[in-house]
C-alpha cells in the first residue's frame, strides 16, 4: 500500500469514527490523535492533553463501547489501546 492510498484510508476512516462520536471535545482530539498514531494510554493522553486521567477513561470507555479501540496490554495499570481497523 503506497503512502497515498494509506492517507486516505487512514482520513476515510477518521471521518467514520467522527460521524460516530462527533468532532468536538476530548473524545474528538483521541480521534484526532489517533490517524497519527494508533495506539494510546489514558495516563499518556491526560497529560498531553492537559485533561484529567478521569476525563480521558470515560472518553477511552466511549471509544472501546463503539468498538473503534480496544485494550491490548495485559493487566491493569498502564494500559495500552488501539485503534481497530
């Protein structure tokens, strides 16, 4: 898959979720960040985002509802997620 056609799948796929779960607010921005990199901790996110860790788990909790990530870490502390498809 060249560079071009991976862009597209990866934008195509980003404005699905959008429409899922909307643009705005903190689950907008994990959409956002994840067309840039498909995997994301909640303790990593909170900070980068400046939001609280609670804030980013229930946004996280949204996304693995409507089956967009999932957890592929093991255990409970410093959990790992990714974006599927």
């Amino acid at each position: 898959m060249d560079a071009v056609s991976r862009a597209t799948r990866i934008r195509t796929l980003l404005s699905e979720w959008e429409l899922r779960v909307g643009k705005g607010g903190v689950v907008g921005e994990l959409l956002s960040r994840l067309a840039g990199n498909p995997f994301l901790t909640i303790k990593g996110s909170s900070k980068e985002l400046g939001v609280a860790y609670t804030t980013i788990q229930r946004a996280v909790q949204k996304l693995e509802a409507l089956e967009i990530v999932r957890q592929v870490s093991s255990g409970q502390r410093d959990r790992v997620y990714c974006a599927l498809e």
